[in-house]
C-alpha cells in the first residue's frame, strides 16, 4: 500500500475498525514511512481536541428550528409543482435509506471515528444545523 491508501485508513486504524490483514499492512507501512507517523500523529491531536470540545445539549425545540430553517431557507418548488411520481420516488428513496440504516453495524463504544466535515453551501442543512447549534451554546 502507499502513502495515500494508508492515510485513508487512519480513522479506521486508530479506531480499531481495520480487519487483521489491513492493519497489520498499515502497521508496516507507519514502521517503515516518517511522513505517515507524523501525518497520523496530527490526525490523532485533532480527533483528540475534537473529542475535548465540550458536549452540546440543544433545547428541546432544536430539531423543529432546525427543519423550520432549512424550509424558510429551501429554493424547492412548492409541493403541487412537482409531480407525483418524483415526490413517491424521493419518499421511497428515502424510507429505504433509514431502512437499511438500521442493519448497518454499530461502532460500539469505543469507536471514535472522526467525522469528515466538508465545505458546507450556505443553504445546506449541515450549515444550518451548525448554525443553530451556535445559537444553543
């Protein structure tokens, strides 16, 4: 493996999520490579200072601002403008995400996996959830 493939796996690896094979490789490769060892040494001062930040505990009307927001913000054409066949498909689309999110594993406890946050648009709800939740505090 090289240098980006291990570095791909660090959350995995730090987590203990990798198969036996994959971590003994990615095992190797930190023995053998100074720029992977420093790079996951800063990934694990990050995933530890995210861990450190203090727990949030929104209001209890948090979840309904949140939606509220994200429809007062929306560009989505009103519901009688979009036929029926594509708001039935997004429906099933959607029911069958949170079904199939109910059979994925759990980390358990001890999984500490970092979650990637990406540019998030102005409009988008992970922008909005995350202004709200600067309110809360």
């Amino acid at each position: 493996m090289n240098c980006s493939q291990i570095a791909r796996k660090f959350s995995a690896y730090m987590d203990n999520e990798l198969d036996a094979a994959t971590s003994h490789l990615t095992k190797e490769h930190l023995e053998g490579c100074p720029d992977c060892r420093e790079f996951l040494r800063g990934f694990m001062g990050v995933d530890n200072l995210v861990h450190a930040l203090p727990k949030i505990h929104p209001s209890a009307d948090f979840t309904s601002r949140v939606v509220s927001a994200a429809i007062r913000t929306s560009d989505v054409s009103p519901r009688a403008a979009i036929p029926f066949d594509s708001r039935l498909k997004r429906a099933v689309t959607l029911a069958s995400e949170v079904v199939f999110s109910l059979f994925e594993p759990s980390g358990g406890p001890n999984s500490r996996a970092l979650d990637e946050f990406n540019d998030c648009p102005p409009l988008s709800l992970s922008f909005i959830y995350l202004s709200l939740l600067g309110e809360a505090k």
